[in-house]
C-alpha cells in the first residue's frame, strides 16, 4: 500500500463517519475536529473503523497520533504489518 | 408495558452487588461540609441558605452576578484566581475575580448601549472560550436572560430555540456565525444583533453583525450599577427536550442562586482555596449551573479547558493545575476507564480530593474502578434542567454504594410515587419498589415554567410533586437507584436528545417516508441516537442512500443530536392512535420482551 492509498482510505473512513465532510478541503496537517462538526463518539468510530480496515491494533494511549490526515498515514505506515490483510 | 432498562439497570440493584466503599474520618484530608447526612439535613433552612449570601446593596434584592462576581471583586478575593482558562493549544489566560468585574462590567454596558432590557433574551453560541463566561455574567448584571446553545449544536436546533426564545441579540464567534448562523439568521425574526467574536483581530465580518471585541474596547469598564433585582426576575434560560414536541425552555431565576451556590458545598464539598474543574459545556445546564455559577459564588477557582476529551490531556491539566474537586460524566470516565490505569500513574494526581459525576447514571464498574485506580471514587449525584441544581447525590463522609444516585440535598424532599390512572397520586414507602421520582416543589433553582408553555409545565406536577420522568428504586436505607426514563427522551454523552427532533429533519428529505429514533445503548455513551427510517415507495435502502440521510441530518443537526445509526425498515409499529411506539423498537433493539402489542396496528 502506497501512501496515497493509505490517505485516500483513511479519507473513505472518515467519511463513513462524517459523510457531510467536503473531503476535498481537508488541510493534512490540521486536526480533524477543528476542521469538521465531529464529536467524541465519531472519533472514537473512526479509530475502530482504522483498526478494522488496515487490521492494525491500535491502543487508547495512541489515539491522539491519529488527530490529523498526515499523522494517520505515518501511524498507520509504521505499524501496519508486511503481510496483506487476509 | 415491558420493562424499560438501560445500561445501567442492566446492572443488578442491590447494594450488596459491589461492596460498599466506607467513608471513615481519618482518611479525610479536608473535613467535609456535610459530616452528618442526618444532622445536616434536620438542621437545614433554605432561609439559612439564603444568609450565606450577600443580596444586592441596600437591599436592592438578589442577582447572580453580583453573587458570582462583584462581592468578591470588593473584598478580600479581588486579586484571587477566578478561572484559569486553557486553550486548545495549551495557551492560558487568567482572570481574577476583580478582571472578572471590570469585563463582565463592560458586557452590562455593551448590552444597555444596544438597548437589551431586563428580560430579553441573550443567547450565547461558542465554545468553551473566555468570553462566552463573560457574557453569561454580563447578562446577568444588565437583567436579561442568559440563554447558552451549544456549540455543536447544528443550524436546526439553533434555528429552533432561538424562536421559541424569541433572541433578541446573539453572541457567537466568527466561525460557528459562517457554519451554523448565517443561513437560519432571518428565519429569527426578533434578532436585532449579532455580536460576533472575530478569528483574529480586526478581522473583516458578515454584514449585519457587530464586532464584540471592539464594542467591548469602548465600552466603560468600571461601575456598572446592578438595577434592583427581584429574586422572582428570570435569569436563565435553558433549553432541554422531550419526546414529543419542540424542545422546551426552562426558567430559572435569579433565586436559584441560593441553591447553586449552598449544593455546591454540600454535594461538591467546596472549600476556601480549592480548585475545580467542571468538563461539562455551558452549553448544558451543568455547564451553566456548576461550570459557571456556583464554583463563583462560592469564591474558588475554576478550570476552564477548551479543548474537548482527550485522556493525556486531562490528567495533565488534573497535574499540573493541582485540581482538587473534578466533577464530570460517566462517557468521560468510561473512556478514561479505556485507557487503562497506566496512564494516570504517570501523572501526580495527589492533589484530588473528590470526585463527582452527572449526566447519566454512572455504572458501578465506573466507582469501583476509581477508587481503586485514584484512591478516590466517583460520587454520583442525580438532578435534572428543570431542577436547576443537584438534588440527590453522594457525599464525601457518607459511604457509596456503587451505582446508587445516593441521597437527597438537606433541603429537597424527594420521594417514589405512583401516578394512577384517576389522576391520584401514592407514595412507595416500600424500599426496592420502582416508582417516579418525584420532589415537593419549593427549592430556590426550581424552574419556574417552559417559555411560553405554561400547558407543559402545568402536566409536571400533580399531588403537590414535581414528576421528574426518571424511574428509580430506594433501598432501605434511603439510597436511590436510578431505574430508567419513562419517556422516550434519549440520554446521549450526558446530553437529553428529544426523538422527535431529530424524526422531523428526517422526515424533510425526499426520500424518507416516515422514521423512529431512540436511544440505542451503548457501552460508552450511555445511548447512542438510532433512526429507523422507512423509505417511500420506490427508493432503494441502499448505503449511499444511508450515507446522504447521515449528511443530511448531520448537516442540519450537527454531530451531538444526529443519529449515529441508521437502520431501514419496511414498517414502524404505532399505536392505533398513530403513536410511533418508540419503546417496542428500543426492546427489540436490547433483546427484550416486545411487550403488550395489542394496541399495534399491523400494517
């Protein structure tokens, strides 16, 4: 999975969990809540929608690494596993 | 009807489920105020109550601000810490409650330049920034009404109570003003002014508002007389909802302050030097009653935060600002429960001293779980909007039993009742037994009516109580235990969502037939907000389809009252009357007995 591919997934999740989102105009480097109406609840959806999609075992302690576009893709490159998802 | 449970109830309801926690004197850091619940309660007046208070000079009566503010911005506290706020950034801002005089000074006097008279409405639209404390105060001080909206609240719901309020001036910020305000702005047709809080100074704003920062620049600062108030003037204004109907405005009044400020050393333990931190968004009544009002009165420092959740942070501001007393809310703590308890190890928390809890039930995994992870357990306490302060709740020298409500203020009289079918009404002395809770009106913070409503509020009381709508059980030894709703309201993250509400923007798409919202329970929230939603002939229930529905009442509604889920169905069971039964969707949700469906009509 390219970097790309990451981002454009992790742009699909989050908007299964805020599909009022214009996706186009989310700034990479700023955090999601400051740039869209999501509450605790959507946060906490979108990290278990990560987990899900890229079978990554994310621990509470790390879910402030996964507040902006950039962060997740760097995250989720560091700890995804070589082996590609049954 | 079958029974109704939540989360909560599902836990079994008896004290001897989780043993007790002992409260003994030797472990007390600081003598509580309340040593004696029984000796407390037979001695307690609110007459007494009202003593600890100041009242305006000579005589002049009774005002919020002037109890928050100006009696300690006169004496010995002038110079003492107020609020600490803390910025999304860390950035922090102090005021004393002598800064605290000089702005909210100023709001009074932009307010009386722009002509807002005693009891019109002033509606506040923000985050949980400096300003939004201040023009509460400011408010207050010029006589109008204070009427907080919260900030993740989407266009609708704004839309809504400000009419139903009938707003005379708004206060909000650049941002929210561009997302939220701007397309409903002329639907509210008492709204002469918007005063609006720039992103950066001097920043270019919408036509038709005005600059906050700069009417407050040149506006005078010092002497602002509060006018005479009556105790009886309306003071507060706040927003809380029900299963049917529009949502409902509860009035409070200036007197309420007597009890916010007497349960705030009673249930919350308030001394000389502590600081406290309130999470809840003014937004709420607790924001309101418990962020704002009663930590100042009461001449203490409150912690403001700005940010929303985030468990690091938190344990860092309960560190590094030594807070002493934390209220907050069972969706907090069951997400910090989440984290684990390596995290707060980390952290020197040696300053806490008690704990509190509202919005929902708090299960008793959730007390267990922080006395033994912080040495100290969360204290439940239980009170509604329209109460307007705490009525029931554990104390610091009185032992918990986990997942008990624990027992009522000195000064409340609370009870289980039984309303029966011919209007009577029969108190359930019996312990273990499930009524209504219901109060014997005549508390200060007792909400005088819903705007506008007087048929709605009238329906609240019947045999000398206020019916509450919250079903509980009392042991026998006094301690009550919250069984459910009776209606259908949906407890969400601690914040009353009314099904209703969210039906009616649903139902203003093209393709939704007709659609049923509950709350569906959830593990962290309490409940979450589920749609069922029936489609017109000819639309296909398709996921793209779902996700526009989610669009659209997100957009409408913003992220705290949509629905999180949307289910769709070919049928929505109602009563033969048309009554969409709410509660059958809730127990097949949980699993549950349907219920006595022979009222259902079957399509």
């Amino acid at each position: 999975m390219t970097s790309d591919d990451i981002k454009n997934t992790v742009l699909r999740l989050l908007g299964t969990v805020a599909p009022e989102a214009d996706l186009g105009r989310i700034k990479p480097g700023s955090r999601f809540r400051d740039q869209l109406d999501i509450d605790s609840m959507d946060r906490l959806n979108f990290v278990i929608a990560l987990h899900k999609e890229f079978n990554v075992e994310i621990p509470e302690s790390d879910y402030s690494k996964l507040e902006t576009l950039d962060d997740c893709v760097s995250y989720l490159t560091s700890h995804m596993s070589p082996v590609p998802k049954a | 009807m079958a029974t109704h449970l939540t989360v909560a109830a599902a836990q079994p309801v008896l004290a001897t489920a989780h043993s007790v926690i002992h409260k003994r004197v030797e472990d007390w850091a600081v003598a509580p105020n309340l040593k004696d619940y029984s000796a407390t309660r037979s001695a307690f007046s609110w007459a007494a109550a009202l003593k600890e208070l100041d009242g305006l000079p000579d005589g002049q009566g009774l005002n919020i601000a002037h109890e928050a503010i100006d009696r300690h911005a006169c004496g010995p506290l002038r110079n003492h810490l107020a609020i600490r706020w803390i910025g999304k950034r860390g950035d922090v801002r102090d005021y004393t409650y002598g800064d605290l005089q000089i702005l909210t000074n100023r709001f009074a006097n932009v307010l009386k330049k722009l002509g807002a008279q005693k009891g019109d409405r002033v509606y506040v639209l923000a985050g949980r920034i400096p300003e939004l404390y201040i023009a509460a105060l400011g408010t207050l001080k010029q006589r109008c009404v204070f009427c907080p909206l919260f900030s993740a609240f989407g266009p609708q719901p704004i839309k809504a109570r400000m009419t139903i309020g009938g707003a005379k001036l708004l206060v909000t910020t650049q941002c929210l003003y561009e997302r939220k305000v701007r397309q409903i702005r002329n639907e509210v047709p008492t709204l002469e002014h918007v005063l609006i809080i720039p992103e950066e100074p001097g920043a270019e704003l919408p036509p038709g508002t005005e600059d906050l920062t700069r009417l407050m620049a040149a506006a005078p600062p010092e002497d602002f007389n509060i006018e005479p108030t009556d105790p009886q003037d309306v003071a507060l204004l706040h927003f809380t909802s029900g299963t049917t109907g529009t949502p409902k405005g509860a009035i409070h009044v200036h007197e309420a302050v007597v009890a916010h400020h007497i349960t705030g050393k009673l249930a919350l333990d308030f001394h000389a030097d502590d600081i406290f931190w309130c999470t809840a968004d003014p937004g709420w009544v607790t924001g309101t009653s418990y962020g704002i009002i009663a930590p100042l009165t009461n001449g203490i420092t409150c912690i403001v935060d700005e940010e929303d959740f985030d468990a690091e942070r938190w344990y860092r501001i309960l560190q590094d600002q030594k807070v002493t007393v934390w209220y907050s809310a069972p969706t907090a703590i069951r997400m910090l429960m989440k984290t684990g308890k390596e995290l707060p190890a980390k952290y020197d928390l040696s300053s806490l001293r008690f704990l509190a809890s509202v919005g929902e039930p708090l299960n008793p995994e959730a007390v267990v779980w922080s006395h033994e992870t912080y040495g100290l357990p969360f204290h439940d306490n239980w009170w509604q909007t329209e109460t307007g302060g705490i009525m029931i709740a554990n104390f610091a020298a009185m032992d918990v039993r986990p997942g008990s409500m624990g027992k009522p203020l000195p000064g409340i009289d609370a009870a289980i009742v039984q309303k029966h079918k011919d209007g009577s009404v029969e108190e359930i002395v019996e312990p273990g037994v499930q009524g209504e809770i219901a109060l014997r009106p005549g508390w200060p913070s007792m909400f005088r009516g819903y705007w506008q409503e007087k048929e709605r509020y009238e329906k609240c009381f019947a045999g000398g109580f206020y019916f509450t709508g919250d079903l509980a059980k009392r042991d026998a030894d006094g301690y009550y235990w919250f069984v459910g709703r009776k209606d259908d309201v949906i407890k969400t993250s601690g914040h009353l969502i009314g099904p209703f509400e969210v039906e009616s923007v649903l139902l203003e798409h093209k393709a939704v037939a007709d659609s049923a919202v509950i709350g569906k329970p959830d593990p962290m929230a309490g409940e979450i907000v589920k749609a069922f939603v029936l489609l017109h002939e000819g639309r296909q229930p398709t996921d793209d389809l779902r996700r526009e529905l989610m669009a659209w009442a997100r957009s409408r509604l913003g992220a705290a009252v949509a629905p999180k889920e949307i289910e769709f169905v070919t049928t929505l069971p109602r009563t033969r009357s048309g009554k969409i039964m709410r509660r059958l969707l809730k127990n097949r949700e949980m699993g549950l007995p349907e219920g006595d469906t022979s009222t259902l009509e079957q399509s």
